[in-house]
C-alpha cells in the first residue's frame, strides 16, 4: 500500500498493529504501507544494485547545493524556488524549454539554469527526486504483484505514468480512498486573537480527554492548522500547557497529542549556538551573543569571570582572546582552519570539526536537542558533496540556508490528539475535528504559484492550485473532506483580529452556525512557569517612585499614556519601555503618517519659507510638495511603488486643499509650531502642526493632523487625548482646536471652540456650561491630575478599554490576562 503521506502510513500501520492485538495474536508479519517518496527512492536504489552503471540519487542536501552552484549570476538565493520549479517541471511534465519556458524573464532565467543544471547533473552521472518516476519508467524492475494508492488526488502526471507502466508489466494497481462519514455536525467559531483561538482548541481537546474517561482509545482528535509551520513552536507550548500533564490522565502519554511538521533546523537552539560561534569565530557578532555563546550549555567553552567591558561591539574570537587571555580559547583560535576559498563540502567538515574541537555536543541538552544534534551531524556530513567554492562566512550562510530548508520534529508516541497542516489530513478519519484560521485573508489559502514557469504551461500541464478559481475549488474539497471524514464535531474557527487589523470568518464557512463552547479559562502558561505549591500572600501594589520636577521627555505623549492606562505611563515614561518598531519592508501607518505631514508642510510654505493661505495655493503647488515628501521619507523604496504613492498622495492633499479653500475666514499663521507649557511644575515640550487666525480679529485656533481616523474625546472625564487641551492652555489668544482627519474621499475637521466663531464644516462637541474660559479651566484640572499622578508614580494596572491592551506591547509584563484570571476564579 502506496500513501501519499507520512502521517497516513503512520496511521494505517498502527491501525493494523491494533486490530492484530485486537485478533489476539502475539506476533504478525509487519504491514507493508510505504509513503510514495520513500518506495519511490527504495525501488531505484533496489533497481542500481542490480545495474551498478544507473545515475546515483541525490540527496535533499546535494540537490539544493547543486541548485546554489548552477545558479545564474545573483540568483542563488532563488535556489529552492528554482528546485521547486524543476519538481514541478518534472512531477506535471512540462517540456524544459524555449517553447514551453521563454515567455517570460523569469522562465527564460530558470530555462538557462536548468541547461546548467542538467549538463552538470550529466557529468557527474546523477538524478534528482524529481527525476525518478520518469527513470523508473525508463528501465526495466521487477513490479509488486499488487499495488494499492490510498487517498491520491491530484497526481502529477509523472506518477500517474509510472502507475501505468507498472500496470502493463503485470502489476494490479488499486486506488482506494476511505469511506465517508455522514453524522460531522459542522459549526462556526471565532476569538479575539490567533492566541486565544489556539488557546481555546488546547482547552476542548483537554475537556474531550478527560470526558472519555476509559474511552479514550474511542478517540481521533484531530486539530488543523494550516500555517502549522509558521506557529509551531507556539502550537507546541500552548497544547504542552494545557495536557502537560493531564490529571485524571488515565495512563495517558506525558503529551498525549502528535504534531505534525517541526522547526526549520536552521532554528533548533542547539544550532543557533553552533552558527554564533562559527560566526564569531571568522567575524564579528554582538558582544551581548558572543557571551551567550562562551556561556552556552551546547559548547564546552571555559567560563569568562569577568567579561572586558571594554570589548569593541561588535567583536570577534580575536578580540576576546586578546583582552581576556584566556588559554583555551587562544589554542582553539590558533588551530582555526584559514579562511580563504573552499569548497562548500570543505567547508562542512572543517565547521563541524571546529564545532566539535569547542565542545559542541548533544549529551545533556534533553532529549528534544540531542536528537536534533544527530540530525545536524548528518545535515553536515551530506554537504560534504558540495563543490561551489566560497569563503568561510559565505559558506556558512549556504548551510544556513540549508538547514532553512530542512525540518525536525522529535519523536512522539501515537496519540490521541492529531495536530496537522491542512495536507496531511489526506485519507484520515476523526472523532472530533477542529479547524483553526479560516478567516476571509487565509482561506482559501493565498496563491503560491512558481512564478520561474509561465503560467499558461502550468495550467496546460494540469497544475493544480495555480489560479484564484483552481484554489477556491481546492478550498472547497478541503472543506467536504473534513465533513466527510469527521462522524462526529467539526468545529471551524478564526481570529477577527490580526494585529490591528479586522478579519471576518471565509467566506466558505461564514453562514455555519455560530457555535458556544463551555467556559474556557485564559491561556495557560507552560508547566515550566507553574509556581511550586503554597500559600500566596496577595500584595498589591500600584505606584512606582515618584518624579521629580522640571522637564520630563515624551511631551503630550506622557500625559496621554499616562491617561489611557497609569501602568503603561510608567513603564514607558520611567522604565524606558517603548516599544521598538519592527523592521518593515515597506511603509506601515507611522511612515505613512509622516509622509502626510511633511507634503503638507511643504505645501503651506511659500518659497521664503513663510505659511501661505489656502486660497493661494494653486494645484501646480502639488506636485513639487508630493514629490519633496517623498524623496525625503519614500527614497529608498521602488520607483513603480513611489508612483502609486505619489497619486494616492496627490488626491488627499488635493481633497483636503478644497475642504481648507472653502472656509474663507480663516488664514494659515504658523505651521510646526515648537512651544513649551508648565503643568503643575512640569515643563512639556510640544510641536503644533498648524495655527490659525479666525477672521480678522486675532482669534487663534490650532490643528492637529491626523492621517488615521479621529474620535472627539475633548470632553471625557478622563483626558485620554491631551494633545489639543494643551496647546489651547499654551496661549490665550487659541479659542478653538481641531483634529484635522486627513482622507483621500472624506476629510474632515473635529473639535471644540468658544460659541461665537465660525469654524465651519467642522464638526464640534458641546464645550462644559457653553462657556470656553470654564472648559479651559476643566481641562487644566484634568491635566493637573495626571501630571500629579506621574509625580506620585502611580503605575496601577488600570487600562480605559480593552482597545489600550490589543494595542499595548507591555502585556507580558503588566500580566493583566493573569489577573482576570485569577479574579475570574
């Protein structure tokens, strides 16, 4: 029996092994179920014992070093893209040439790879994966007298051909696929987050666990998730925390649940340490890793007592050998292999012996690592076969990238959780089945078509899943199959967020009932945190030290964080605890923002560098604004993006310029406005995007940009925006402020001012009693205690609304999850 995955071999052999139990016997001849891979490698290799002179296979290893090798000039880092491609080629028999592949760049870059590729593929008497159907074809072996394919669909026509040829050599191919189940009870699920979503399929696996009771061998669970191998490390803690261990287990495994997919080895602990010292070895990393590394349980390094605190960041092995004069890592720099040009087979071996000669080792990593470490030694001696020449750090980032593409899973016990991608649910059946990420953006999944072959071949040769309709109708059968699989509940689930970002369940699923689970608790932290048992004295604190007068940095952003949550104020504004922006390849909503500001700016400044008024600018003013503000933040990114940008650009400041023409009662004063005001003895620093005059009869009134959506908060009991409030108290000539929301279709003004100006569109909330100088003196008392909050540092936990904490970074560290938590309790 033929499987089209390694998870339905697997299950099909220990369901034989069972029944066999079952039959009560005391031994059985092994069931003969092979993945198709794997029979197809041992049938070739079982065919070269007979015929010595056929081409040796390579290995995953081999295959991609080759691929790096025979790489164009600047295209090696497409290397698994172009592997990728030439499987695909092969696996749907797309001809490897001009007619097929040189309709486009891209094809004819791939076409001339593949040349370079095959002609060296020749000399060294060699096959790929990919090109094992079509050898096995080709020659002559002794067939199996009965073949049966369980569960293949969407066979690429390579196989379906060795099929045929095995058939014609007298071979009785059977397809067989596994009878449906009618009684799946499908319903909806959805949950703030992916975290809580995850966290809640944990909790209903437990609870299906423990209602088995002694049943629990009645039991397929089965819980999909279809970017497994991007979550699986966060999979693994949440289902180890919730049934590690399981009381009222019943004899369970310590993990009672089977996970698919693994960590890329290029992510394992134990080799990230192996690549830092290699690369401290033969350049520089931080000195912040290079202490994690000499102090790292994976190598046995001599412990540096007191690290040089005047060690160049980044460093080297010489750099610490020279200021810390320790032996043992003089000898190890001194018997360094010379970095100059090797081989990348070379390479290898001198890598794994300098790892060695620094104590890299698996014995007393736990289990987990140890098998890992064994993988990677294997990993290592199958580079050795890899003949581009490079030097030592290019080299290892080739194994990096390597090992990127090889995972590891350790072994686990059959059990009776099945966590899974959407793939390997092919030919399994469930007692309950959950499906996670569903949501309108992941389901059906995005299209990953190869773009190295021209689409029109693709969808000539019958590739499946190239085109939006092909993957819809692949969504489509997915979701049948779990239905049909499933004789029990089937619970389909997504996060309605992502970030900051709405999502709506799949369209697919979206009219299923919305289903109920029973009360689930917060999520569970890993068993390595649980507190060792006892009584816990609750003390509760809520103000840090207190602060001292003067200048305090953050400006309106102090009194802001301050107001939307006391903790955050003070983590942020006394701890330091900002929080850092990731890096982003292209703009996010802060870059974007800033890009706004400066074209307006430069467009109500005049060639003196003075405001002008909006009825003197002309629309031939746009252009030159749009296009100083976007080589200034918007340089470095693609021309074909910065035009798209330039247009979006143009039409907002176009909108917004009428919206400013048509209130003729108003002239720009000052733009970028810095000033100072004291609060309750503490000086803040603020920056006012714009003033205005109100006629002509010295009224002020500031504005504030906004390039995202603006609510009115000016008159909340709690001041949670601060900003306009305070350039108000900055000068009493200022009677009104305005959040001006900057949109391409819909701009518009918000705020608040004294009755009798005319500050029309704009759109302005009651002030306190109707009467300005009362509202001012309001706000003045709300600012005065916030500023007294911070002075007394108060830092209670004390969010306004659930909207702070999505956004908020410090949730690991306010840990308010565990109190509700615990209040909940």
């Amino acid at each position: 029996m033929l499987t089209p995955t390694q998870r339905l071999r697997r299950n099909l052999v220990r369901a034989y092994d069972a029944a066999q139990l079952a039959a009560g016997r005391g031994a059985w001849r092994t069931a003969n179920v092979r993945n198709l891979d794997g029979y197809l490698r041992h049938s070739y290799a079982q065919m070269r014992l007979g015929e010595p002179g056929l081409p040796q296979l390579l290995g995953h290893e081999a295959e991609f070093l080759l691929f790096r090798q025979t790489a164009p000039a600047g295209s090696d880092t497409l290397a698994t893209l172009a592997r990728q491609a030439w499987q695909t080629c092969h696996g749907w028999d797309i001809p490897i040439d001009e007619q097929s592949l040189a309709a486009t760049d891209n094809g004819r870059l791939f076409l001339s790879w593949a040349r370079r590729l095959r002609k060296v593929l020749r000399e060294m008497n060699a096959i790929t994966q990919a090109e094992l159907a079509s050898h096995l074809v080709a020659h002559t072996a002794a067939p199996e007298p009965t073949i049966v394919c369980h569960s293949f669909a969407n066979t690429p026509s390579a196989i379906q051909r060795w099929l045929s040829h095995l058939e014609s050599l007298g071979t009785h191919v059977q397809h067989f696929t596994a009878a449906d189940h009618t009684t799946g009870i499908a319903q909806r699920l959805s949950f703030d987050t992916t975290a809580a979503e995850l966290s809640a399929a944990a909790q209903w696996s437990r609870q299906l666990l423990l209602a088995a009771g002694d049943r629990i061998d009645e039991l397929k669970i089965g819980v999909v998730i279809p970017d497994l191998a991007q979550r699986y490390s966060a999979v693994v803690r949440q289902f180890t925390a919730e049934l590690n261990p399981l009381p009222g287990s019943h004899g369970l495994s310590e993990t009672p649940f089977d996970i698919g997919g693994g960590l890329a080895m290029v992510e394992q602990p134990i080799w990230q340490i192996a690549a830092d010292w290699l690369s401290l070895c033969y350049g520089r990393i931080t000195t912040s890793a290079a202490r994690r590394v000499v102090n790292s349980a994976y190598l046995d390094l001599p412990e540096i007592a007191r690290w040089p605190v005047h060690l160049s960041d980044p460093c080297s092995l010489a750099d610490i050998v020279k200021v810390s004069d320790n032996e043992q890592l003089r000898t190890l720099l001194a018997n360094l292999p010379s970095d100059r040009s090797r081989s990348v087979g070379e390479w290898a071996e001198r890598f794994e012996n300098v790892l060695l000669a620094a104590g890299w080792r698996g014995q007393g990593t736990g289990s987990n690592q140890f098998q890992a470490y064994q993988h990677l030694r294997g990993h290592l001696e199958a580079c050795r076969s890899g003949s581009q020449r490079q030097n030592a750090l290019p080299a290892l980032e080739t194994i990096q990238r390597l090992l990127g593409t090889l995972t590891f899973a350790a072994e686990r016990q059959a059990a009776p959780i099945q966590i899974m991608g959407y793939l390997e649910t092919t030919g399994l059946d469930f007692s309950h089945l959950w499906v996670s990420g569903l949501d309108d953006q992941s389901w059906p999944r995005p299209l990953q078509t190869n773009p190295l072959i021209p689409l029109s071949a693709q969808l000539a040769a019958g590739v499946p899943r190239v085109t939006p309709d092909l993957e819809l109708n692949f969504a489509h059968q997915r979701l049948q199959h779990w239905q049909n699989a499933t004789r029990g509940q089937i619970y389909y689930s997504h996060a309605t967020h992502d970030g900051e970002v709405l999502r709506e369940p799949s369209p697919l699923v979206a009219d299923l009932t919305v289903a109920s689970l029973p009360q689930l608790s917060a999520e569970r932290p890993h068993p390595y945190f649980d507190a060792a048992a006892g009584m816990l004295e609750d003390y509760p604190q809520t103000s840090g030290s207190a602060v001292e007068l003067g200048h305090r940095s953050g400006g309106t952003g102090l009194l802001r964080d301050q107001a939307q949550c006391p903790f955050r104020g003070w983590a942020i504004h006394r701890l330091g605890l900002a929080e850092i922006r990731a890096p982003h390849a292209f703009p996010d909503a802060l870059d974007r923002g800033t890009l706004i500001h400066e074209a307006l700016h430069r467009l109500y400044l005049d060639a003196d560098q003075r405001p002008r008024n909006p009825d003197t600018i002309t629309p031939a003013d746009i252009e030159p604004a749009v296009t100083g503000a976007l080589n200034r933040h918007y340089g470095r990114y693609p021309e074909t993006f910065r035009a798209t940008e330039r247009e979006r650009l143009a039409r907002l400041l176009e909108t917004w310029l009428q919206l400013d023409v048509a209130r003729d009662n108003m002239l720009v004063v000052d733009l970028e406005v810095a000033q100072e005001i004291e609060i309750e003895g503490i000086r803040l620093r603020l920056r006012i995007d714009r003033v205005e005059q109100i006629g002509d009869t010295g009224t002020l009134v500031v504005v504030d940009y906004k390039s995202g959506r603006v609510s009115n908060r000016l008159a909340e009991s709690r001041l949670t925006e601060p900003q306009l409030p305070i350039y108000a108290l900055s000068n009493p000539a200022i009677r009104g402020v305005l959040y001006a929301q900057l949109d391409e279709t819909q701009p518009r003004l918000l705020g608040m001012a004294d009755h009798d100006i005319d500050l029309a569109p704009a759109r302005l909330v009651a002030m306190l009693d109707d009467d300005w100088h009362k509202q001012l003196e309001r706000w003045r008392e709300q600012l005065g205690e916030l500023v007294k909050e911070i002075q007394s540092g108060h830092a209670a936990v004390a969010p306004l609304s659930a909207q702070v904490c999505r956004n908020c970074h410090l949730q690991d560290f306010c840990r308010l999850s565990s109190l509700q938590m615990d209040t909940d309790a």
